[in-house]
C-alpha cells in the first residue's frame, strides 16, 4: 500500500477462474469484516457452508465478478450469485435476483475500491439485462452507506441484518 501522499490508481477487470484463491480472501473479509472479533482460519471459515455456498464459480448461470488491482496485484472483488428459493442467501429476493458480495483489502479501504467494484458490477449487471441486485448487511456494518449511496435500499430486516435491494439502470431487458 503506498504511503501518505503517494500517488496511486487502480484498475478493474472480470473476475477470472485464475482468481479464485484470491477470491475465498474476500469472501472472509466479507464475512468477518469487524476488527474487533475473532477471525476464524481460513480453512475453518470456508468450511461453513453458509459462507463457502457464496464463493463465485466462473462460467456458472447468474455468477459474475470484478476484481480491482493496483499494479496488477488483487486488492478487492465483489460478485454476484442467483441462489435457488429452496436454498436462498442471506440477502435472497427471489431467483431473478442476484445477491452481491464485495469485500475489500483492509489496508485499501476507504479509497474508493470498493465504490468503483460495485459501479463496475452494476454496469455488467445492466449489461446482462439483470434488473435488480440484492445483499445483505449487518446494520451496524458502515459500508451501509455505500450501498444506500449507489441505490440500495432497505427491503426486509432479520435479526442483526437487512436485506438491501438496487435497480439495475440502463439494463437491457429482453421483451
């Protein structure tokens, strides 16, 4: 991570089947994002299948990705997934709606990674003619805002989360 001062950018690109290692980093980031708590082992964490049923599977109907780097090295990812109503995500509407995960390095937090990985997933979404994007956050996590900011807005509320919901603009749908 480059210091204080120093100049950087990123790039994003589709997530690739070459990414997936980097992609099971992110899933636990997004599933164990508070500093505060135990961070389980990676091998125990993805042994959950309530989280590891999130990991994307390039090629599978409804998965799509993007990865954002910084001098060609991964720095965060956000996807989406179509969940079946019979095994539906925490974030699930219904089975037309893909439900988002994004996740961010710590150290790159706040620099408008994650921003521009979701804008880039919503414009593939648009691209795909996919209407609406769902996901699920716990209400105390402050990426709430981001969400609120790009759309999403609050559609249901269980325990210590919500469900959020985004229109997809300029998506093409078929008639």
């Amino acid at each position: 991570m480059p210091g204080a001062g120093a100049a950087w950018s990123f790039g994003i690109r589709p997530l690739a089947a070459a990414d997936l290692d980097f992609a099971r980093t992110m899933l636990l980031e997004a599933a164990f994002w508070r500093p505060d708590r135990r961070r389980p082992p990676a091998a125990e964490g993805l042994a959950d299948p309530r989280i590891i049923r999130y990991l994307p599977r390039c090629g599978r109907r409804g998965d799509r990705g993007v990865v954002a780097t910084v001098d060609g090295q991964p720095v965060g990812a956000a996807w989406y997934r179509l969940f079946d109503r019979s095994e539906p995500g925490y974030g699930f509407v219904d089975e037309q709606t893909p439900e988002l995960t994004v996740a961010v390095d710590h150290g790159w937090r706040g620099r408008g990674v994650g921003r521009a990985l979701l804008a880039a997933l919503l414009a593939q979404a648009g691209l795909e003619g996919v209407a609406a994007v769902s996901l699920s956050v716990e209400i105390d996590n402050p990426a709430e805002r981001l969400y609120q900011s790009l759309g999403f807005r609050e559609v249901a509320r269980a325990g210590g989360s919500k469900t959020m919901v985004a229109a997809v603009t300029g998506a093409d749908r078929p008639e």
